[in-house]
C-alpha cells in the first residue's frame, strides 16, 4: 500500500460500538480467543462475541479464523458496523482491495455518524492503492470536515493532494490543519509544502525558529538548504546541507541506523549532486520498507529534473 493510516479515532469509535465484555487484561490472545470460545459454546454465537474474537485470533496471527468469525457475524447481522469495519481492514492489510470497499461501502451505509470519517478514511487509503486519487481526495475532504479530525488525515490527504501536484491545496490544508491542533508534525511537513509549492519566502521564517529552537538541526538545516534552492541561492544552500551531514554522520548508529536520518543523509546527498550515494541510502530505506513522507522528497530529489546545491 502506498500509505498507511493510524488514526487516533479508530480505536474510540470501534470501542464505543462493541459492548465490552470482560477480559482479563493479562490474558494472551490465544487465551482471550479460548475463552471467547467457551462463551459462544454456552450461549451461542452473537455478532458482538465473534467479532471480539476475531478480534484476539487476528493479534494470535489467525487471520483466516478472524476472517471466517466476521462472516459468521454478518451472516447473523449483515448491518453489523464493527464485523464491517474489522473486516475491511483485514482485506486492506491483505491487499484485497476489492473485498475491503464492498465492506466499507456496506458499513457506511449503515453507520451511525460519529464513524462515518473514520470509514471514509479507510475507504480514501483503498482507492488510493487503486490510483483513483480524486475519489481518494474527497472522502479525505469529507472526513476532515469532521470535528476532530486526526493529525494523519490532515497527512494523507497531503500526500493525495502532492500526488495530484495540487501542492498549493497541500500547503494549506497543512496550515489549517496545524491551527486546529498544534501538531509539530503538521507545522513540519506544512514547511516542506510551501517549500515544494514554491513559496519559499513563507517557509524561511518557520524554519530560521526552529532552527534558534532545537538542539538537533539537521532536517531544519536541510529544509532551510530546499528553501534557498528554491530561491535560487545554490551557494547559500550548500554550508547548510555539509552541516546537516556532518551532524546525521555523527548520530547514525552503524549496526542499527534510523531510517530517518538516513533518509535524511540520502537527501542532503542528492541536493548536493552525490546521486550514487543517495540512491543507495534510498534502496537501503526502501528494502527496511519505508515509505511515503520519508522517501517522497528524497525521491522527488533524484529526478532528472531536480536542481541541487552542486
């Protein structure tokens, strides 16, 4: 899949449907999965008890016996929100595209309002591994009109938005979502839009902050080197990209490197013209299996048409 979602709602929302049923929070899943069992046994099979223990076979690894318990619940209630929402994002994780929308298309027929952004977010992440963007693009829209929206809405629909090369819409949706919440990583990758938007002029003054504020420069000293490419002012951009390498050299741990950093190190690396280096920090990322905000500048970087501090 191109991106994943972690929503903060998800959880809350799938909580608030299922009525709980007391388990011990020691318990292992396998053993949850057993006692669950011996419940459906004594009182028979309802939607809520086997979608619970779909629920614990999945964290077990038993993906198919989850599976095969959501069907089991929907057969007995085929409006059953939580089996529809369980089971969506199993087929998402499987990469069974088709099957996930029908579910999520199902759910939202049926859901209660308070769940329909978290669905609709599930289904935007569906259509885009399906490369329809715009379809994509409006349930984002949608869901973030929402009251709390989570800070990874605001981030997937940037990416959608960046993929479209929308990055002025990008940039402000960003911005606004920054406002509503405060998050650093809202205000960061704002910057990084405004940056790829053209904008560098708006982006320098959050940066020149951060960089009096943190300890750590190097993302903010490469940030400052995009703005200044972006301006036209290669040679200014160049110190700053040898400063943020000699600092990622010093915090890049030989046995175990962040990918982070070395995302960051193959991007330094492009912008000043070393491509065989930076395209091995981007395949060493890529094979540790990073993905999306961490490789997409990068990558951006490597294009023929990229322009660097050379």
């Amino acid at each position: 899949m191109p991106w994943r979602l972690h929503t903060t709602a998800a959880p809350v929302l799938l909580a608030a449907l299922l009525a709980a049923t007391p388990l011990d929070a020691h318990e292992s899943p396998d053993e949850k999965a057993r006692r669950l069992s011996a419940e459906i046994a004594r009182r028979g099979g309802t939607p809520e008890l086997l979608c619970r223990r779909a629920t614990e076979l999945r964290v077990y690894g038993r993906t198919d016996a989850a599976v095969a318990d959501l069907h089991a619940a929907l057969r007995l209630d085929p409006t059953y929100v939580p089996a529809l929402i369980d089971l969506a994002r199993i087929e998402t994780a499987r990469s069974r595209t088709t099957e996930a929308l029908a579910a999520v298309n199902h759910a939202l027929d049926h859901a209660p309002a308070a769940v329909r952004p978290e669905l609709l977010m599930i289904r935007a992440e569906l259509f885009e591994a399906k490369r329809d963007r715009p379809a994509a693009l409006r349930d984002c829209d949608e869901a973030i009109s929402s009251a709390e929206p989570a800070e990874d809405w605001f981030l997937a629909r940037a990416r959608i938005q960046l993929a479209l090369g929308r990055q002025d819409d990008a940039a402000r949706g960003l911005s606004e979502g920054f406002r509503r919440n405060g998050s650093a990583v809202l205000e960061t990758e704002w910057v990084e839009c405004l940056i790829d938007a053209g904008k560098p002029a708006a982006a320098l003054p959050v940066i020149e902050r951060n960089l009096a504020e943190v300890r750590l420069k190097s993302s903010w000293l490469i940030r400052r080197a995009r703005a200044n490419l972006s301006a036209g002012k290669a040679p200014t951009a160049r110190p700053d990209l040898l400063e943020a390498l000699d600092e990622i050299e010093t915090r890049l741990s030989p046995t175990r490197p962040d990918l982070t950093l070395l995302a960051e190190r193959g991007l330094a690396r492009a912008l000043l013209g070393n491509t065989e280096a930076a395209r091995a920090d981007l395949e060493r990322v890529r094979r540790a299996g990073a993905t999306g905000w961490m490789l997409i500048r990068l990558e951006s970087a490597l294009r023929p048409t990229s322009t660097g501090a050379k």
